[in-house]
C-alpha cells in the first residue's frame, strides 16, 4: 500500500508541545537574483487543501495557495540572502543565511523546526532536516509555496528592469536562452559573479556592464 502523504517518522517526540515550523528555500540553482527562504507555522483549526511541492504546481495554483498561506497560517516570514552575500559566503552558507532569518523572523517561537533538504541552519531551537520534506510535510510544503512565489516575483521585476535577459521565463536558472543573453550583453548586477557561467562571461569581457548603458 502506498504511503499516505505528509505522513513520515521524526526525531521529535511523540510528547512534545509546542509549535512546529517548517522551512524551504527557493533559488538555489539559478545565476542571477537572491536566495530565498520561507518559514511557516500553520493553524491546525484552518486547514489548507493542496499543499504539494512547490515546482509540482502550476503558477496559478501556487499564487492562490500563496494568499491563503498568508491569511491561514498561525505566522510565517520570508527572507532573502542577497547576491552579494552569495558571492561572498557561497550558495551553500548564503542559504542557511535566508533559512536562520526566516526562522528568526517568525512572530510566534517555535518548539521544533523541520527544514526541507539534508541540511540545518544554525538555530537557536530544535531542528530536524527533512529530505524530499516539501512532499512530506505540509508546513515545508507551505513554506516552499511562499519562497517559489516571492522569487518568481522577484524575478518579473529583474526582467523589468532588464528586458532583454528573459528572466520573467527562466527566473534566473541557466537555460540556453540565458545563457545566450548572458554571453550576448554581458552580466547584470543581478547576476552571480562567482557561478560559472557568470564568471566566463566576465572573464571575456572588457567592460561586463557596459551593455547596461546602451
């Protein structure tokens, strides 16, 4: 028999009280723009029908549920490292950055954290890391939703300010269309200078913002 979905054993105790909040991220993979991360807390007493990973939504979905989460849930914040802080610290640290300051900004203290993936960020309550826990876990899932949105919206204001990248499709991620557009009018400061492909591309070219004054 198939297993139930957000059902899964956990390292917290059966008999613990206290609020449980759960954690992901958002925009880890692309080249360009902030990595984000959500914390959420959910109310038992309003259940949220369709909580489901994130990237398995279609965008429309995801935005209702985005609006329901906000207007549901106990509490939950969503924060961001910023691309300076990903060239400076790694993709890596910069994400477990964004995860502490969505935890840290959460109204309500939790007594328990589970967190999306096989890594923790440096907490000053209990956490548990949970893989694959946005399809798990309905407060991962929630906060999944949040983190996918808020940077998908981020990334419509990137292709405002620079229309000729594409970045209101591929939110940032290394496509062959961005990759040409990257090699085609060099890098944004929105890029990530230490990613790879963002680094060839400032390795070869005089003046890597000069595009932007055109």
């Amino acid at each position: 028999m198939a297993e139930a979905p957000f059902q899964l054993d956990l390292l917290w105790p059966v008999d613990a009280v206290g609020l449980m909040a759960g954690v992901d991220e958002a925009g880890r993979g692309p080249l360009a723009g902030p990595v984000v991360a959500a914390a959420v807390i959910l109310d038992d007493l309003q259940p949220i029908v369709g909580l489901a990973d994130s990237k398995k939504l279609t965008a429309r979905r995801r935005d209702s549920l985005y609006d329901e989460i906000r207007a549901k849930a106990l509490c939950c914040c969503v924060a961001e490292a910023s691309v300076e802080e990903i060239d400076a610290l790694n993709i890596l640290q910069a994400t477990m950055l964004a995860m502490r300051r969505a935890v840290e900004g959460l109204r309500l203290k939790p007594a328990m954290v589970l967190v999306d993936g096989n890594r923790i960020p440096v907490l000053n309550v209990p956490a548990q890391a949970i893989v694959k826990g946005d399809a798990k876990v309905q407060a991962i899932s929630a906060a999944s939703i949040l983190a996918k949105v808020h940077r998908d919206r981020l990334c419509m204001q990137l292709h405002e300010a620079y229309p000729q990248y594409g970045f209101e499709v591929h939110k940032g991620y290394p496509t062959a269309a961005h990759l040409k557009a990257l090699r085609e009018n060099g890098a944004t400061p929105a890029h990530r200078r230490t990613f790879g492909p963002v680094k060839m591309v400032l390795a070869s070219t005089a003046d890597p913002l000069a595009a932007l004054a055109r």
